[in-house]
C-alpha cells in the first residue's frame, strides 16, 4: 500500500471517533451497505437482512470476504455459543489487518453484540479496502480517483458537475450521465430534465440493476430529501459503476489486442503460402528449362538446323523469360516483406522448405543464366564452325578439280616409251620436255599441299560428309607421289641416253622455256580469278581488292610476255614455211602450243572483269554490315551509359540525406524511368537480331554487347525493385515501431557512417562502434569481458553470419526506442475474455471475437488439460506463446 492510500485509509478510519452518525446517513448506510453485500453474496447462494444481525455469528462474513477476495479463509467454528461466534468474526477481522488495514475501535465483541455503527463501520471498511482502495486515475488516492473518474466521464454532459460524493448526485443526471457515456443505448439523456430529479434517479437505478447487473442500493427519496446524502453510500453505489464499466472496457481491450494479434498471423500464414507456391513453380520451370539448354545436339549439321535453334531460344529469351523473371522479382518483395511483418511483431522468421530458400532460388537462377550464355556461345561458335566448313568445302572441290585437270594424262605419258628409236634432237626435246615438267611438277606442289591442309582443317572441324573428301584428297596424294617416282624415273632414263642426242631446236626450247612458266602464272592467275573467298568486314574485302588491283596492274607486262610468246611462235612457223621443213612440227620441249597460251590469255582477260564484279559485290554487303554495326553501336552507346547512370543513381541513393518517402519516391521515379526506357532496348534488340541474322561477330564501334546491356538492364530492374521494397519495409518497421523521422535519420546515417564499404552490414567492431556514438553501448567488466554486448549480438546475429544487416540494426533500436506486444501480454488478454480461468471455451470467443478470427482461434487451440476443465475447455496459454514462436503451434 503506498504511503498516500495509507494516509487515506487512516482518515477514513476515524470515522467512529465521532460521538454519534446522523440518523438520516445511519439508514442510508444500512440500505446500501445491505445491498452492496447482497451483491456479491448471492453469488455463493446466500443474502441478509439485517446488517446488524446477520455477520453476528461471523459465517456470513467469512463468506462474504472469501466472495469478495477470492482467498479461503481458515475454517469457522460450527459451534453457536458466544465464544464460537467470537472466534469466527475474529478470523474476519484478522484478514482484513493482514490486507494492510487498521481497524480502530471495531472490535469481535462489538460485531457479535450486534452493535450497528461497529458493523456499518467494518463493512464500510471493507468495501474501501477491496472496492475502492484500487481505483487510481493519474496517482491519485483510491477516493480521488474515483471522483477524477466520475469527472472525466461526465464532463461533456449538461447540467453535470461532480465535485464530490454527495450533493453532487442529488438530481440523478450524474448517474444516468455515466450510464449514457458507457452504453447510450441504454437511454436517452437529452430527454432528462434538472428539474426532475426523482425521475433521473429511478431511471438509472432500474436502468444499471436491468442491464448492467448493479443492484439497487440507494432509494430517490433518502437522497432527494436529504440536504447532504451519505457520501459513503454514494461512493459505494458509484464505485459498482466503476467496475461494471471498467471490466466491460478491459474485455474490449483485450479482444481489440487479440483480433490485431490474430490477424497478423493470418496474414503471414498466407504470405508463407504464396511464397511456398511462386517458389515451387518457379524452381519447376528452371529444372524444365535446363536440360533443354544444355543439350548440345542438332537435328542435322548445317546452317537452317542452327538457325532453327538460334530462333527457338530468341523466343524463349524474348517471350517465355521476362514473366519468370517478374515472378522471381515478386517472390523475393513477398520473402522481405513477411520477413519483416514477422520480425517487427516479434514472431520467428518464416525458414522455407529445404530446397526453396531464396539463395537455393538465386542459386538455381544463377545456374539458368550460365546454361543460357553457354547454349548461346555454343550456337554462335556452331554457326561460325559450319560456315568455315561450307566455304573449305567448295575451296577444297574447286582446288581438287584444277589438279585433276592438270594431272589427267600425265602418268601414261611419263610411263610412254616414245624415245626409242627416235633421232637424237628428238631425244634431247624429250629431255627439255620432261625437265619443262619437273618445273611444272614442282609448280604444283603448293598446290597439292593446300589441298591436303584444307582436308585436314575439315577433319578437325568435324565435317559431316568427310568421308569423301578424305578419299578425293587420299587419291590426288597417292597420284602425286606416283607421278613423283615416274618422273625420277623418266628423267634417269633420258639421262642416260643423253650422251646419244645432241641436236636441239633452240627455237623449240626458247618457246617452251618461256611459255611454261607464262602458262603457269595464267594458270594460277585463273585460279586466284575464280578463287572463293569469305570475309566478315570492310578491311577485309579491302584487302582483296588491293592485291587485285596490283594484279591487273601486272598485265601489261604479261602482254608484253604473251606478244613475246606469239612472235616465237610465229617466228617458228615462218621458219617451216621457209624452209619447208618435213619434219614433225610438234614442239619437242613442250605440249603447250600458240593457240593454248592464246585461249588462257583470253580466259585471263574474261575473269578480270567477272572478278571486279564479285569484290565489288561484297564491299557492297560489307558496308551494309558496317552500317549495321554503326547503327547498333550508336544506339547502344546511348542505352549503355544511361543503365550505368541509372545504376549509380541508384548505388549513391542510400548514401544521400533525407526523409525515407523522398528517397522512396526517387526509386519509384527511376523505376518508371527503367520501365519506360524498355522501347529503347526493344530497339536495340531488334538491331542485334539484324546483326545476328547478317553474321556479324564482332563490332569495334562500341565497347558494349547486347549480353551486356541486357544483363545490366535486367540487374537495374532487380536492385530498384529489391531497394524500393526495402525502403517500404523500412518506413513500415519506422511507422509500426513508433519511430520519429527524426530518429529514423539518425539510425540510417549512424549505420552508414560505420559502413564503410557500402556493403549494408556491419561487423562486430563496427556495430559496438556504432552503438558508442549512439551512447547505447554497454561498457566492458573488469576483466575486459562484455557479456551483455554478447547478448545484443546474439538477438542482431542469430546465425552467427558474423554481421550486423541494417534491418537488424534498425529493429534493435525499434526495440530500445518503442515497445511492441509480447506472449505476455496475448495471455493477459485471453484471461481477461475467459473471466480470469485457466482456460477458455468456444462460446466466450464467439462472444468475444469476429467470427472469422475466433474460429482461427478455435482450429488451433489444444485442449485444456488442467485439474480445473471442463468440457470443451481450451488452452489459451500455449496457443498464446506459439503465436510468438515459444512453442510449437
């Protein structure tokens, strides 16, 4: 008891040191300290009658104080002599001292002696101690409250000013107006009149007996006829008003407190759901999708079947993708927000399925992108791979049907016998002949061994027909190496006959000599007029035509030697038909004849202009693709900066100052800005694709590939969603935990200043250094130990990560600054809806709660087990700390 309430007490005690009670309050008291006992003895199935008489032999007393406490009292004596009676009240009266007050003059004697002041003095004494003496409004004495209660209930009524317990009441407005400002349902108070007080009264007297269960303790008449009524009577009546209104207040309370608290968890169990949904599917779809882009397999090995795949993953890129990618980025919001609703109403935070966490999620997306870059590096490098091989292919038949032309015929003729018998200036032309050969042989060695480097290459490359194209080159190096050996042979052969033959037509040999070396440059000037080529820039097809203008540069010189050839051959006609020669007029040293130099020389002259034509044709193409690189690097110029200022935006955004909807609304801005630049990557990807389509590999006009760009976009959506729901959460956490802006700003700079590499976490040094400048930090013991630091560390670091997050942080100094709802507190609630038992039954939570939420309620209560259940009674008390994760639900 303090020291104001004992002080009161003791003033109220020296009631019976006055000679003699106003007869008037004497019959006052009685009537409604009668009433008051009635009140609360009728719960045990008993009453009285005469207050003097009836507590005489103590029984009645006894019972009325364990009602009233809620205590046992020691066993009363069954006996009826004096003593028995004595002893009884006794036991009372000794209870009441125990409880802290002073009884000065009552006595067991006077009670048992029917002694009616003595008795009206120790009820009066009782229902201060357990009816009165709680009430505090503002650390006020029990009477006090009880008047500043009154006061403050009925201050906004007419005609109503309580100042005290007595004539204040006379014209019964006071009365009703409580009634009114509890239950206006009950009455209608602007209908009551001053100057009808009798009225008033009867109202709220059969009123609050009818519906709030206070019996009728007072009569109008005694109190209208009365200039000062009995101040303890009224306070007795007023403060069964008190009561009534109060408990009804509390019941309120708490069923508001378990609705809210109910209703949280039902909004987490469904965002636990959602999560558990959006994840399964999600992991679904990328165990679908991997296999199919790790597969490493083409219908058939050609271009159409790559550029079939190459079209089926721009689908899947541009249209199957970007939903998934949306649902990931809600899965995560979903994850932090139920986090965080968790977090701030002290629940244990929602750990997904094995194999669903969001790392397990960021882990297998992880994995779908390295398989998506690894499928697309593989059909770009395949589509370049089959168009080396194409282009080697047609290289290797065009080169092959050149040397099967030149060799035809050339092995019967090294194996032909035509030296015998044969004049000695025949046989030394056959020599000049062959050794005319050898330079020929030797000639079209290079060419021979392209032939094998292109069969090779080809091998290498994995060429889907190699089988004949190794057979073909097989052929042309086994006939190469025959022709090799024949010619060895053949030229020891007319070695050794040379001795025999000395005469040699000079003009033959001068012929021969310069019409084999001039017929193999117009041989392999052909060959390189018609050769294929394949080229993939500007500079390259450049580089072709600039050996080619030097070639045609070339041909008057090859003029010159093609007129030189022509004079010889004319000069060994004229000769013939000067001298009427009759012999073969064959040359000797050579097959070739005027009129074949004459149709190569031709051939020349006709493939010049046909090759000007082809490389002009293929600058033509390569400009257009130089065009097209230009036209994707201007533009990705422009949209790869702009991510990269948007991302810095976004990265600098958490270190400027300012109120959390500011920057919130900074995030959204850019969000809008990311979301509404898409047409601008629409447009790049429809150049990539033109890119792609024309072949185009490489591009030096920029430093950025659509790779790149594409995967800085989609990392600037995923950090502005991530940051903007973060921000959401943290003006959540501030406006739920009561926190000012004030002291937001100064958490988020404090963490930010010890945040050193902008990670978002801080270690333990720098979240103890932190907490220093906050002066938050508890100091070190004797020993240099900080166990309660420890502790702190414990409740921001749970899984021991060795960091501190900012939303840890931020929750902890929530925690310091404001206070939030416990277990405690849920299981206070309950007792007070299930009128202070151990358990709670079905009724009083239909009773009590919104149906939804009192079936929520009923679904998961176990049922009460205690010595004290009854039927259907359940436990409240473990559904009260599973709430809280201090037990299983």
């Amino acid at each position: 008891m303090s020291l104001d309430e004992e002080t009161y007490m003791e003033q109220e005690e020296d009631w019976d040191r006055s000679t003699v009670l106003d007869p008037m309050w004497e019959i006052q008291q009685t009537k409604t300290f009668t009433a008051w006992c009635n009140s609360h003895l009728r719960k045990s199935g008993t009453q009285i009658e005469h207050i003097d008489k009836d507590f005489c032999n103590g029984l009645k007393l006894i019972n009325l104080l364990e009602v009233i406490s809620g205590e046992r009292l020691p066993k009363p004596e069954k006996g009826k002599m004096r003593v028995h009676k004595i002893s009884n009240v006794q036991k009372a009266l000794d209870y009441i001292m125990s409880k802290g007050v002073r009884l000065v003059s009552i006595g067991a004697e006077e009670i048992v002696d029917c002694n009616l002041k003595m008795t009206l003095g120790m009820i009066w004494t009782i229902i201060l101690r357990f009816a009165i003496q709680d009430i505090s409004v503002e650390e006020s004495t029990a009477k006090e409250g009880l008047l500043l209660w009154c006061q403050r209930k009925t201050a906004p009524y007419n005609n109503v000013r309580v100042q005290n317990f007595h004539t204040s009441w006379k014209d019964g407005l006071a009365f009703c107006a409580l009634i009114h400002r509890h239950r206006p349902d009950l009455l209608d108070y602007n209908s009551l009149s001053k100057d009808d007080p009798k009225k008033n009264l009867e109202l709220a007297f059969e009123v609050a007996e009818k519906y709030l269960d206070i019996p009728k303790m007072l009569d109008p008449e005694d109190i209208i006829n009365t200039a000062k009524p009995d101040e303890r009577s009224i306070m007795t009546y007023v403060s069964c008003y008190y009561h009534a209104f109060a408990g009804a207040q509390q019941a309120e309370n708490a069923a508001n407190r378990l609705c809210k608290v109910l209703r949280m968890n039902q909004d987490n169990e469904r965002l636990m759901d959602e999560y558990d949904r959006l994840a399964s599917d999600l992991l679904e779809w990328i165990k679908r999708k991997r296999p199919w882009l790790e597969d490493r397999t083409l219908s058939e090995n050609s271009l159409p079947a790559v550029q079939d795949k190459l079209d089926e993953f721009r689908n899947y890129r541009g249209k199957e993708k970007p939903p998934k990618t949306e649902e990931k980025g809600q899965l995560e919001t979903n994850y932090n927000t139920l986090q965080t609703k968790l977090r701030l109403s002290n629940r244990p935070a929602y750990i997904p399925q094995e194999g669903k966490m969001v790392s397990d999620i960021a882990k297998a997306w992880k994995g779908l992108e390295q398989s998506e870059r690894g499928f697309e590096d593989w059909l770009l490098a395949e589509m370049r791979r089959l168009e080396r091989l194409d282009h080697l292919a047609r290289k290797f038949r065009h080169k092959c049907e050149i040397h099967e032309g030149w060799a035809e015929g050339k092995e019967p003729d090294l194996e032909n016998n035509d030296y015998s018998g044969i004049k000695l200036n025949e046989i030394y032309a056959l020599k000049k002949k062959h050794e005319a050969f050898e330079s020929d042989l030797a000639a079209h060695q290079d060419r021979v061994e392209q032939i094998a480097a292109i069969a090779q290459e080809m091998n290498l490359l994995e060429y889907h027909d190699i089988g004949p194209i190794n057979s073909r080159c097989q052929t042309i190096c086994d006939q190469w190496d025959r022709l090799g050996n024949l010619t060895s042979a053949r030229r020891q052969t007319l070695e050794t006959i040379q001795d025999l033959l000395q005469r040699v037509d000079s003009l033959f040999l001068d012929f021969a000599k310069k019409a084999a070396p001039f017929n193999n440059w117009m041989e392999g000037a052909s060959e390189d007029l018609v050769d294929v080529f394949s080229v993939h820039t500007v500079d390259e097809i450049r580089g072709l035509i600039q050996p080619h203008e030097e070639f045609k540069a070339t041909l008057n010189d090859a003029q010159s030697a093609f007129d030189e050839l022509v004079e010889i051959g004319n000069k060994i006609k004229n000769l013939f038909a000067e001298h009427n020669l009759d012999i073969d007029k064959s040359n000797p040293y050579t097959t070739l004849t005027v009129q074949d130099i004459v149709s190569k020389w031709q051939e020349v002259l006709k493939l010049v202009p046909e090759r000007d034509q082809a490389l002009q044709s293929e600058l033509l193409k390569q400009e257009s693709n130089e065009r097209l690189r230009y036209q994707f690097a201007k533009k990705a110029n422009v949209v790869g900066p702009w991510i990269e200022g948007q991302t810095m935006k976004v990265n600098n955004l958490h270190m400027e100052r300012g109120a959390l909807e500011e920057h919130l609304a900074s995030l959204q801005r850019i969000e809008r800005d990311v979301v509404d630049y898409k047409a601008h990557m629409d447009e790049l990807e429809m150049y990539n694709q033109s890119v792609q389509e024309a072949m185009i590999f490489e591009n030096e006009h920029t430093k950025y590939t659509m790779e790149t760009i594409r995967v800085g976009y989609e990392q600037l959506v995923t950090t502005t969603r991530r940051l903007i729901n973060e921000l959401e959460n943290q003006i959540l956490t501030r406006d739920s935990k009561g926190i000012t802006e004030e002291q937001f700003e100064i958490f988020r700079q404090s963490f930010n200043i010890f945040d050193k590499n902008h990670s978002g976490k801080l270690d333990p040094m720098e979240f103890k250094s932190c907490l220093v400048s906050l002066s938050m930090a508890p100091p070190d013991d004797k020993s240099g130990r900080n166990p309660e630091f420890d502790r702190i560390m414990q409740s921001v670091d749970p899984n021991h990560d060795g960091h501190v997050t900012f939303e840890a942080f931020l929750d902890y100094m929530s925690r310091e600054a404001t206070d939030t709802d416990t277990s405690e507190q849920v299981k206070g609630s309950f007792k007070v809806l299930a009128g202070n038992k151990n358990y709670i039954t079905k009724e009083d939570l239909m009773r009590e709660l919104p149906p939804d939420q009192a079936e929520y309620c009923i679904a998961r209560m176990a049922p009460y087990q205690g010595p004290d259940a009854i039927p259907g009674a359940l436990d409240y008390l473990s559904f009260s700390t599973a709430l809280y994760g201090e037990s299983d639900l």
